[in-house]
C-alpha cells in the first residue's frame, strides 16, 4: 500500500503513527495554510510559477559551497572556485543574458571572500548532510547545509544568500536550525548545541549556543505544529479543497508566491514581482527583499 509523507498505515490498537515531515512542510503551514494545501496535498498539484532569478543565484551558490569541498586541497583556489560557479551556474529566470553573466561574476566574487575567510583545511563532517529526528509524537527529515566539527562538538551551519544579513536572534529562534542540532548530535552520538547563519554575500555570521532545555523547547515546538497538521491532513483526506482549515494567509509575501495564480485574494495584495525582482533583494546587491532565501 502506498501512502503519502505523512500518512502511516494503522489497524485496530495500534498507537498513532508518528506525524512524518520537515521542517520546510512545518514552516510552510505557519506560513499559509492555503500555500501548504497546494504544495503538500492537492493531487494534481497545481501548477507553480517558473523559478526565478533570485532562486537561481541561491541554489548555485549552495551547489557551490558543497562542491568545493570535494575538491583536492590544491585546487581549492579562486581558479577552482570561479570553475565550480562556471559549471554550476543556473540560467533561469533572469531579464537576459547579460543579466546572468553580470550575477555569475557577482556570485563568484562573493563565494571566493566567503571561502578566504574559511578554513579550508578543516573538513566538515557533513555537507548537505540528511538527518533524521524522532520523537513520540513525530519523525522529521532535514539536510543540513554544512555538519562542522569544533573540538568535538557538531556545529550546524546554514549558509543564507538573501539581502537581510541575519542576526543571533534569527538564528536563536530558527526552528530548523534546532531540530537539526539535536538530530546531528543523536545520529553521531556527540555534543550539538550551536548553530550558525553564515551570509555568504557578507561574510557575517549569526550564531546562538542552545542549551538542552532550549532544544527541547524546539521540538515542542515542532510537534505542536505537527499536532496541527495532522489534523488538517485528515481533514483533507475526507472534505478536500472544501475543507475550511485552509485560509490564505495574506501579506506582501503574496506578491511571491509561487501559487498566486490559484489564488484570487493572494492576486489581491499587489502585482506579481517579475522573475528578477528578487535580484535586487539578493544580498549581492540591495532594494526590496524577496520572501525567503535558498
């Protein structure tokens, strides 16, 4: 039998199945119901808008960073990394050619001062590294950006793009970031407290040093959402897109979206941003911020 991310399949007696999920499928819900009912559980999925720059620009930085480290030690230079950004690079959704080459140089030039003031020589223990976490009431899945090992204690880091440079209360409230500490430290059977937002345009670094109760608080948190969710997934199940748990939650955001065009008040809240508007939020240049990052 066949089911889905969260479904499990139950008989008579047996306890509740674990709510499964990641921390993306939790955030979205918060983000807006009606978002997370198009992009978890409607089949067919509706159709979501073509990617955009700002997307682009953020996925092959992540590509980037996880590749360098699979290069030899010699060819961990400006040269290897101006290669990766070259091969890496993704020409979608910008205004024109010209447009992406000028980000590509914009990208190269920001990953290659990223990295010199990286330590190079340090290997992570993790790059995009999936994890998982499970408790009584849920089973999450993650892939963390980069797994590093600091005297013996797992630091999880999470590289940002966007043009908002975080800050330690970002990284001290991000419910991801926590949820991946505890999963490293339970999967290597070692300490796992910290956990960094490491801005790649700016080199800045957010940082916050959890404690276990602070940990713990996290995964309350996460199952307390996950104790929403299941509900309105059951829900869906039976009543579908007639189900009421379902709302859209409006904001500027909306403007965004990837599901406006199935979305009568999300068209509402202004017009639609063009594939590259979100250039000029991205943290490689400045104006109005996007959304979210990669």
């Amino acid at each position: 039998m066949t089911t889905g991310a969260a479904e499990q399949t139950t008989f008579a007696g047996m306890p509740t199945p674990l709510y499964s999920g990641s921390p993306s499928r939790l955030l979205a819900w918060l983000d807006c119901p009606r978002r997370y009912r198009m992009q978890y559980l409607d089949r067919p999925r509706p159709q979501a808008r073509p990617q955009r720059a700002h997307t682009s620009v953020g996925i092959a930085t992540h590509n980037v960073l996880r590749d360098f480290w699979d290069l030899p030690a010699d060819r961990r230079t400006p040269a290897g990394v101006a290669e990766l950004v070259r091969s890496s690079w993704i020409d979608v959704g910008f205004r024109d050619p010209e447009q992406s080459a000028a980000w590509r140089l914009r990208v190269r030039d920001a990953v290659t001062d990223y990295l010199r003031r990286s330590d190079r020589d340090n290997q992570p223990v993790g790059i995009e590294r999936s994890v998982s976490l499970k408790t009584e009431a849920v089973a999450i899945t993650g892939r963390i950006d980069r797994l590093d090992d600091r005297d013996g204690e797992l630091v999880v880091v999470d590289y940002k793009t966007g043009r908002q440079v975080p800050t330690d209360d970002d990284a001290r409230t991000s419910l991801p970031l926590a949820l991946y500490a505890v999963a490293a430290s339970r999967m290597f059977r070692r300490p796992c407290h910290r956990v960094e937002l490491h801005h790649v345009p700016s080199g800045a670094v957010a940082a916050h040093e959890h404690t276990d109760e602070s940990l713990g608080r996290k995964i309350a948190e996460a199952e307390s959402i996950a104790s929403d969710l299941r509900r309105a997934d059951a829900e869906f199940k039976e009543l579908g897109v007639e189900s009421a748990r379902f709302p859209p939650r409006t904001s500027a955001i909306c403007s965004w979206c990837d599901f406006r065009a199935h979305c009568p008040e999300g068209q509402q809240m202004g017009p639609e941003k063009s594939d590259w508007a979100g250039l000029e939020a991205a943290g490689y240049d400045s104006a109005v911020t996007p959304p979210a990052d990669t």
